[in-house]
C-alpha cells in the first residue's frame, strides 16, 4: 500500500509539471491540419485566412496553393462574415489583427476597412485577365468570385420552379416555408437584402412577413433546413447549394425571369496592412485569381471572375459577363452607411409576430 502511495504522488507531480510546461509553452504542440473552420487560426510562421466562404469552396483551393508553395504554411478560419468581423474588432482593440487576408461576401464591410486604413493596397499580378465589378477599383480588394442567389427550393415539396420575385409571396407553396439566413451573421444574405431593397423596396419584405417568410441562421443553415423539409424554400448560396445537391439533396437553385434582377454579390479579397507575411499573402491573392483556382470556383458552382474557366452547365450558373450584366445595381457607398439600419429594419419586419 505504502509502494502504490508513492506511485500516485510521483504520478500527481508529473502531471502538475506537465500542466506548468504547457501553460508556459513548454508542452508538446499541437500540428495544424491547415483547415481553421473548426477553430480559433493561429499566427506565428505561417499565413492566416479569415474566410466566410466553406470548406467545399476554400479547401480545395488552400490545397492547391499549398501544393504550388509547399514552403508556406497556410491556416484558415471559416466562419460568417458578421462573426469574423466583429473577431477582427476584437483583435484591434488588443492591438494586432492576427490573420493576413481576408475573403468574404459582404462588400460594404472592405469598403468600410478601407476608410479606416487597415486594408494594404495590392493589384493582382494578373488583374487584366480579371472581370472587375467595381467602379472605383483601387487595389484595396479584388473581386474573388461574382456569387449568386437565388431561390432554392425542396423539389418533393415545390414542383414548379419560381419565376419572379413576387412568387414568393404570392404563391400558397411558400406560405410559412420560406427562410432567409440572418443578415447580422450572413455577408451574403446582408447583400441580398440590400439588393432587393433597393429593386422592390421594404414594401417586398413586408409581403414576404405577411405570407410567414422566416429568419433563419447561417447561409448554410437555410439551405439545410430545406433540404430536410423544415422549410419548403430559401434564399441561397449557389455554391453551398450545388454542394449539397452534389451530395443527393433534393434542391433545384431558381433564378428569376426578371430583368436585372439577378442577386450576384462579389465577394473581395484582401491583404491586411501590417501582416508579418505579406509577400505569402500577396501570393495567396494571385492564386486565387489564377487560372487554376478560378477553374476550382466554377468548379464548387459558382461564378468566376474569369471568362477563360470552364463553368458545368449542370450548374445553371450564368457566365461572368452575364452576372455583371444582370444584376441588381447599387453603389456600395451609398448603402455602407445604412447597413445597421437595414439589418434593424428587416428583422423588425420579418421577425416581427
């Protein structure tokens, strides 16, 4: 007994010096898998992404340029644009951004980085090979891909693809079964709302609050939720919907038969100032918008920002031009300023009993 006493107290102190040597940064480290969604990127040696888009669209792509610079280390953390800018805020209050680039969908958030000057100016080494949305293009972040939404429907609960906008409120189909991801977490369904504020007005969204639309989660949470049938249709990603179609759901993406009235949202890319790795990420950038990861993005089902990239037809997607032609105008300046009021707005009207 008095031998097995001995034994636990030797086994309690290694435990505790264990405990001290990893607090301390003296315990065994933990390898990256590369892939940050699941948790908090780290900095140190290697490139960190902040990234909105998901794994079926940034894995492959971190991947390949990791296989073009096996020298540069790459992290990456996927999450909604709301939750990662407000972990940048976070980050600047303790006084250092931890990630080097950033890529997400929700456009007014780069302008609104830019006016605050955390944002290091940086033209692609291939920029004129690049369909550019906007008009006063700087360097400050690029155009990654020109996504769209549109409806996407259960197709064993709605038979007859919707045509207009108007359908949605107007057909007995969608009555309490139509979802809009939040726009306080979603870059993308912020976006969207904006755009079809600025086609239809809020008087659009307060007949879609009459016919019983519903304030989902995520981007990929409404998308799920019909695919099981909670909800018979949504407003959503195209690449996160050709993804689970990929898989077998039972999802057709609908886009409408009005003019200019396509959702496409650009989804920038950019390099913060400061970053420890600049000349990694100004690398990462011109990947991205290289013929080869490009060719991934229309791949995953969605559009490019190159018209030299095969697109599937089994996508239904438009091509580059046409998405740029088609979609619904609006000067991101203008709407950068209103963006927590019409976030407030649409949740007082959709969310309203």
């Amino acid at each position: 007994m008095r031998k097995k006493g001995i034994m636990l107290i030797v086994a309690a102190v290694m435990a505790l010096m264990t405990a001290v040597l990893a607090g301390c940064g003296g315990g065994p480290k933990q390898q990256s898998s590369g892939s940050g969604s699941g948790g908090a990127a780290k900095s140190g040696n290697k490139l960190v992404i902040y990234t909105s888009m998901k794994e079926s669209l940034i894995g492959g792509i971190v991947k390949g340029f990791k296989a073009k610079y096996p020298d540069i280390e790459v992290d990456y953390q996927s999450a909604g644009a709301g939750k990662l800018m407000a972990k940048i805020a976070a980050e600047r209050q303790s006084g250092k951004i931890l990630a080097d680039v950033i890529w997400t969908s929700e456009v007014p958030d780069f302008y609104s980085m830019k006016s605050e000057n955390i944002l290091e100016p940086y033209t692609p080494s291939n920029i004129k090979e690049l369909l550019n949305p906007f008009d006063d293009y700087d360097g400050s972040f690029t155009a990654a891909r020109l996504g769209t939404l549109g409806v996407i429907i259960n197709t064993d609960k709605i038979k007859e693809a919707p045509t207009t906008w108007s359908d949605i409120y107007t057909k007995p189909e969608y009555k309490n079964a139509f979802g809009i991801a939040d726009p306080a977490l979603s870059g993308t369904s912020y976006m969207s709302v904006a755009l079809l504020e600025q086609k239809y007005g809020w008087d659009y969204f307060q007949k879609l609050h009459e016919a019983g639309a519903r304030i989902g989660k995520g981007s990929g949470q409404v998308i799920d939720d019909t695919s099981v049938g909670e909800l018979s249709a949504c407003l959503g990603v195209d690449y996160i919907t050709n993804s689970k179609i990929a898989k077998g759901a039972h999802l057709k993406m609908c886009y409408m038969n009005e003019p200019n009235a396509l959702l496409m949202v650009p989804s920038p890319v950019a390099i913060f100032k400061g970053s420890q790795h600049m000349d990694a990420a100004k690398k990462f950038v011109d990947y991205l918008l290289s013929a080869e990861a490009q060719q991934m993005v229309a791949d995953a089902g969605t559009v490019p920002v190159r018209s030299d990239v095969k697109q599937d037809p089994k996508h239904g997607l438009p091509t580059p031009e046409d998405a740029l032609k088609n979609g619904i105008k609006v000067k991101y300046t203008e709407i950068l300023p209103e963006k927590e009021n019409t976030i407030k707005k649409f949740t007082e009207i959709i969310g309203k009993k």
